[in-house]
C-alpha cells in the first residue's frame, strides 16, 4: 500500500483525534501527541505516529489512565517526585520540568523522579527542554524486559535508554538518546514490519539462537551493545529508574504486564545539572565550545544531533509519509463506534 503524506498539523490533529477517542483527555492527547510530532519532525520514525496505535492499546486494556492528573512534589530541597498516577508519561514529564529546572537553579544539581507512569517514546525531547533552559542534563528510563544480560538468553532489562544534554553558545543543545541493545526496539520492529533483515549480533529468538530475522527478534530477545559493558550500563539503568525510586524493575514490569503492543509501567529519573553553580563561572561554556571545537578538526568527526537538526530544518516544510497500512490502522483506532 503506497504511503501517506502528512504535514506536522495534519499528523498532529489525527494523533489527539484518536487518543481522545480512546479515552484522553486533552492535557493527556496533547502532551503524547507533541513528543510523537518532534519524533517526526526530526525524521525518528521509530518514535512517531508509529507510537500511536501502542498508546491506544495501553489506554484500551486500561492499564493506563488517559485522563489521570499527575501529582507534583518536592520532596527535598533537590528532589522532586512526579506520580503520574498511572498516566501516559509524557504529561507527567510536562509538569514536572519546571519544578526540577527550579531546584537545580537553586541547589546547583537536582533530580526528578517519576513513578507509575508509561513511556514508549523517545527519550531526548526530556534533556533536550532541559539543555535549552541552560542546564546540563540526564535522563534514564526503564521499560518492559527486552534485552538480556552480557552472556544469558533471558530478557532482563529494559532497551533502558539514556539521553544527555549540554547547552551550547550558539544553537541547539548537544544532545544524544541511545538505547543499551545493539538497536533499539522501535527499528526492529519497523525492519520486522518491512520485512527487512538485522544485522548480525543484534538479537536472539526464542529459543536462544542468534538471528538476523526482524520479526525472530521480535519474539526474542535483543542484545545489549558493547557485551558486558553495554550489560552493565543496562543494570545501572535498571538500579536508578526502578530500585532507586521504587519502580517495579523490567523483569518484573513483563511479569505483570500482557505482552500485547502496549507500554509497560516503568520509572524515570532525571538529573539537571546548572553549571555556573560549579565554581568555573561561565568559563564552562568557553571550555566546553574549544572541546567541540577541536573534536570537529579530525575528519568524519560528527557531533550527535546533526542528522536529527537537519530533518528538523527540511520536514515541517515538506511533510512526511507513514505507510499507508499504518494511516488505516489509526483511522480504524479513532473511529470507535
């Protein structure tokens, strides 16, 4: 089936459409709906309306509440607690970023943590808000097991990604977003959709073996990058966005979670960091931009963000397609009746 093209405001109206549809209320549908069109605009297809049709199967099964009002709290002076009260994640995120900004301004590095929320998108759009506001920052979150430990066959962690965010003088902050798997679990699933074959040492199927099958890997279970230290960033991960705030860790999200396209209950911890407050001043920003500086004299040196700002620049005037399957699919999801 040929693709379907969509400007950003076409795609945004579909998105708050359907969540509404299925039991959001609009704080909920449009805080989902935005973290879906930066995936877009920034040509992360994987995080994208691609998303949608997993958020109305975890609003469906009710396991998430889509009209669900976070609750706020600072609990120390650098520490503030978000309960989404079993919300999609993202308007949990929305109001707890103030306060968290707000406390690193005052005590120099602070940390937000939430809880009972459900997150299935990308994880930069958090550091990013940040990094903007002028604070360095760091995100960790955890999910349903997907990836098993350095030298196991078992799902144990989360994809269990990690995001980083620097300000920079001139510009969008630097900022990455990675998984600890080999690839994460939003392009697998689009190569198992498009019948598109892995790489080799990305994943294993059920029953252990290595595959380059997408849909085996699917079944399966992914591997973490770099073996034991890919591993052990993985269980670090694990330790701060569950064991540390009280989070049901991956493996035990998977043992009371259906394993049917939805999100799982997983926590989030967020450190910002104001970095005048470490005793450089403002020389921080100087030094940092001579570091960027002299990594970008060797050639083929990139800085991260660099393929993401330029689909930022190219697809809020061109548009984007998903595939036409997909656009059906959605349409079905909102027409309920």
């Amino acid at each position: 089936m040929a693709g379907i093209h969509l400007t950003l405001e076409a795609a945004r109206g579909l998105s708050v459409s359907c969540l509404t549809a299925n039991g959001c209320d609009d704080d909920n549908a449009q805080a989902v709906t935005e973290v879906m069109i930066k995936a877009e605009r920034d040509g992360c297809t994987s995080h994208g309306i691609f998303r949608l049709p997993g958020y109305v199967k975890t609003l469906r099964c009710g396991r998430a509440d889509g009209k669900a009002v976070p609750v706020v709290e600072r609990i120390s002076p650098a520490v503030v607690r978000v309960d989404g009260q079993n919300c999609l994640a993202p308007l949990a995120l929305d109001r707890g970023r103030q306060p968290l900004i707000e406390a690193a301004r005052e005590t120099g590095i602070a940390a937000l943590s939430l809880v009972r929320i459900f997150h299935m998108a990308a994880l930069w759009p958090e550091v990013e808000a940040i990094a903007e506001d002028g604070l360095c920052a760091l995100a960790v979150t955890s999910s349903r097991a997907l990836v098993a430990p350095a030298g196991g066959t078992k799902a144990m962690f989360g994809t269990n990604p990690m995001a980083f965010g620097w300000p920079r003088r001139d510009g969008p902050p630097l900022v990455f977003d990675q998984a600890v798997s080999v690839m994460a679990r939003g392009e697998v699933m689009i190569a198992a959709r498009d019948g598109h074959a892995l790489p080799e040492g990305v994943a294993l199927d059920a029953d252990g073996n290595p595959t380059t099958d997408a849909q085996a890997a699917v079944d399966g279970v992914l591997l973490p990058f770099g073996g034991y230290k890919g591993s052990s960033i993985g269980m670090m991960i694990e330790l701060l966005a569950a064991g540390l705030i009280g989070e049901t860790f991956a493996y035990e999200t998977t043992a009371n979670t259906a394993d049917d396209g939805g999100a799982g209950r997983g926590g989030e911890v967020i450190i910002a960091i104001a970095p005048n407050r470490f005793g450089d001043g403002e020389g921080w920003l100087d030094h940092s931009e001579a570091f960027f500086a002299e990594m970008l004299k060797q050639d083929g040196v990139r800085l991260p963000g660099g393929r993401r700002h330029a689909e930022r620049a190219r697809i809020p005037k061109e548009g984007f397609h998903i595939p036409g399957s997909l656009h059906e699919k959605i349409l079905a999801l909102t027409n309920t009746e």
